[in-house]
C-alpha cells in the first residue's frame, strides 16, 4: 500500500509540477509596458458619444519571434480604453468579425437588460450590434468582455477584455492623478501560459478553478515596467484572469493608499499593503515614488485556494513580479490625496424589502444550472434587497451581479475588510464562508429580458454557476425569456 501511494504521490508531483513555476525576483523587466488607446469616439447631434469596436482575429508578438493567434477589439489583442462621463448618452457599434458568435457585456455597468451584453444579446458572425444608454452612475473604473453562453473563458483568455472609464463632475474636481497613461495606468492583469508560439489554455487534470496560467502579463505586455514622472501614481487594477486570485502589494512592501473598488470613489482613501483580488475585481490605487527608485508591484502567495484541489495538485503558488515602477530622476510635484473622494450611491441593507439565498456549489446555484429559458428570481423596480451568498464547499468561487452595484454589509458575519467597503459588482467568497450584500434595483423594469448573477471563474461560469433575474414592475410577474437569438 505504502509502495502504491508512493508510486501515485510521485505521479501527481511529476504531472503538476510544472504549474508550480514562481517568477518572484527572477523577473527582467525588460518590457515598456503597453498602455490601451483611448477609444476615438464621435459624438452625434443629439449628444451620443458613439464608439466603433470590432471583434477579431490577429496575430501578436508577446515574444520575440514568436507570433501568437491571439483576439481583439480594434487591434490584435485586448481592446482600448472606452471613457464617457455620467450623464451622456453612449452608443456601441460592436461589429462581429469573429468568424462565430460572440457578445460584449458591460461589467459594472447599470443599464437596461437588452444593452447588457450578456448570453441573451449574441451577435452573429459578420452582423453589428448597437447598444445604447444613457450613463447613470459615479465615476469608476468597469470594463468589457464576452459573455456567451459556455465559451466566457475561451473568448476572453484569447484576448478579448477592455477598460470602460466613467468620470463625473465631483471626480473631475478632484485631485487625484489623471493624466490617462502618465499618472494614471490601467493595469489588466491576466495569467498565461504558453506552448510553443501559441497560448496554452489546458486546464491541469482535477483542476477545480480552470485554468490557472504560470506567468502574468499586464495590458498583454510580458515583464512590463513602467517608466514614472510624477511624485502620485494612480493604479487601476483590474483582474481580467479568468481563475486566479492575487494578493497584490508591492516588493518592498510599501503602502498604497486605496481611492476606488468595483463601483467608483470610496469615501476617503485607506492605506494598505495588500489587496485581495477575484476574477472580474477592480481597485483604483495611488502609490507614492521617490525620484530615482524602482518597486515592482507583485502577487504574493495567498491562502485562496488553501483547501482546494489547485492548490494540492495544480498550481496553488501565486507569486508572480507584475509589474516594475520606475521613477525618473526628478518628478512633478502632485498634490497631497484629498481628504474626502465620492459618496457611495449603495445601499445599506436597512431598507431591503427582501432577502435571498443563494448557495454556490461548482455544480451550479441554489443546486440548479444555469438554464437560457428559466428566470430564476424575479425583483421588483426600485426596491433594495440583501442577498445572502454562501459558498458551500471548499473551492474558491465570487460572485458578480450585473446591473447594479452593491455594499458588502458581512462576511461571515463580521465586518468587510477595507477594500470591500466601496461599491462592489463582483465579490470574492473563499470555500465555505459566507457574505452579504445590499443592493438596489433602480433601473429600467423588463419583465423579458433577464440579468445574469454568477461565479466569474469564467470555467466554473461556462459550467453553468450562472443564474437569471428580471426586474419588473411592483406586483408584476416575469416574463417569458425570449428563446436566444443572435443579432443578425
Ligand atoms: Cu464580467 Cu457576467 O460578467
Ligand atoms: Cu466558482
């Protein structure tokens, strides 16, 4: 028996093994990392800012010499920074030149259910979608991505992801960095693998996350650094992984103060040394650099997957060098962090009229399977609820909810931890704890056309940990879901 184990043991370690690569402090940030364009945008008579993006097929040079098949918006890889202000009127012509179906959902982003982008709004090879709505909330950092039903995490692994920046009046008051690429980064970290020229998007046999790469890049930019003038740098860090969890702090261990979550401003800014991030997270974070030094920003080993089978068998170490900042010899003076930044548009849970359950599982929610034709929860316009979300097993799940976003009110019956305290649309829930959320579902009522809530470990996702809701009118019934179709 004692030989057999040995024998298996053995075998595990030599078939994992090679997950287990750490690039900490073996990272030549040799790099400049990339910024995305911002979007051009025209603006029509009426005041609509309309972007052009088109989803596509390329090639990209992440390596020299080596020539990836990668997807894009408007490039080969990745998309670029759209940016629109609360209270403008955006419109999106997305043209499908995939070659097979696709959709672009607005993480984040509160709007009417048939502009969501989701598994309802497909858009057929070579057709157009064009969605429309009028920008309602604070200022944030969101972002945009597939999501077809099943296939999330192929579309975005292959390099479909971009930034969506909201600014508001009080956001442009303050003073905070904002030079978009000078003091103020997007950072979209993804985790990849490569096998030979090509991605390798394998899943480690027994893997229960999906697919969990063994280097990172940020903005599709290998061991990136960045080259910094000023005194204040603004980080938007965005997890575009589709599995992996990061514990994000800097080398030397210095402070950051953290401005902004999912949802936008918090109150004041928090000083920390760590942030946790889950797949679909973003945090706005301001790092201060003397003249002349470099740090690296980097993801430490953290105890996310401790109890699940990824860490055992397939790649539970997290520690990678992300990306190295490089102060030039003299830097632009920035203004001191203002005392005071937004004011959170969330509720908090004293007014929820009603609250649900929902229990994750890797086999699906509430033990039911995401299903195209079956709304599952039906709310009422204008009404707050908290939802109890519990994961019950011991594998790493989050949960997003599209349309609105909400507070964190507990987890596991105590206080959130500090960057859980602004507006959130996806939330970390480590094996078998449980959070609550507040939210309020104010927009547009569609008794039709259903939201998704769902686990954004995009294999876990595509598995069918997805589940639908409508918003109707106070003593209305759901609708009937109408069958998929694509835009033709
Ligand atoms: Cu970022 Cu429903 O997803
Ligand atoms: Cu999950």
């Amino acid at each position: 028996v004692v030989a057999i184990c040995l024998a298996l043991g053995g075998g595990f370690l030599w078939l994992y093994s090679d997950a287990k690569v750490s690039t900490v402090g073996s990272t030549d940030f040799n790099n400049e990392l990339k910024v995305p364009p911002l979007a051009k945008s025209v603006v029509k008579r009426d005041g609509t800012r309309v972007f052009d993006l088109t989803m596509r097929a390329g090639k990209k040079e992440f390596r020299a010499g080596q020539k990836t098949s990668t997807w894009g918006f408007n490039g080969d890889y990745l998309g670029p920074t759209l940016r629109a202000a609360r209270g403008e009127k955006v419109q999106a012509k997305i043209k499908n030149s995939l070659g097979e179906e696709s959709t672009v959902h607005w993480h984040g982003m509160h709007l009417p259910a048939e502009m969501d982008g989701g598994p309802h709004q497909m858009v057929a090879p070579g057709a157009t979608w064009t969605p429309h709505w009028t920008v309602n909330q604070p200022a944030a950092t969101l972002w945009y991505h597939p999501h077809p039903h099943g296939k999330t995490e192929k579309h975005v692994q292959r390099g479909l992801a971009g930034m969506f920046l909201l600014d508001d009046e009080k956001s442009g008051r303050l003073a905070l960095p904002k030079k978009y690429g000078v003091d103020d980064l997007p950072v979209i970290v993804q985790d990849v693998k490569f096998d030979g020229a090509e991605f390798d998007h394998g899943h480690k046999l027994m893997s229960d996350t999906g697919f969990l790469g063994n280097r990172t890049m940020v903005n599709g930019t290998l061991d990136p650094y960045k080259e910094v003038g000023d005194e204040l740098v603004r980080l938007r860090l965005l997890n575009a992984s589709t599995a992996r969890i990061y514990d994000f702090g800097f080398s030397d261990a210095r402070d950051f103060a953290l401005i902004g979550t999912d949802g936008g401003l918090l109150e004041k800014a928090t000083r920390m040394d760590r942030i946790r991030m889950s797949p679909g997270e973003r945090a706005e974070i301001v790092v201060r650099m003397k003249p002349g030094e470099r740090t690296t920003l980097r993801s430490f080993p953290n105890d996310s997957y401790a109890d699940s089978w990824s860490t055992r068998f397939a790649g539970g170490d997290d520690s990678f060098d992300v990306l190295q900042l490089r102060a030039k010899k003299t830097l632009r003076d920035s203004p001191e962090l203002p005392a005071a930044l937004g004011e959170l548009e969330v509720p908090d849970g004293s007014d929820s009229v009603r609250g649900r359950f929902f229990g994750l599982l890797t086999s699906g929610i509430n033990g039911k399977k995401m299903e195209m034709g079956r709304i599952d929860e039906t709310v009422t316009r204008g009404t707050a609820e908290t939802w109890t979300v519990r994961n019950e097993h011991s594998t790493p799940h989050n949960f997003h909810i599209h349309d609105v976003q909400f507070r964190v009110l507990e987890v596991d019956g105590k206080e959130p931890p500090a960057e859980l305290r602004g507006a959130k649309d996806t939330v970390f829930v480590p094996g078998n704890t449980t959070v609550k959320l507040a939210m309020r579902f104010d927009g547009p009522a569609d008794p039709d056309t259903p939201y998704m809530y769902h686990c954004h470990l995009l294999f876990h996702e595509d598995l069918g940990m997805m589940g639908q809701f409508v918003v109707v009118e106070k003593g209305r019934k759901a609708g009937k879901v109408h069958a998929p179709h694509a835009h033709t």
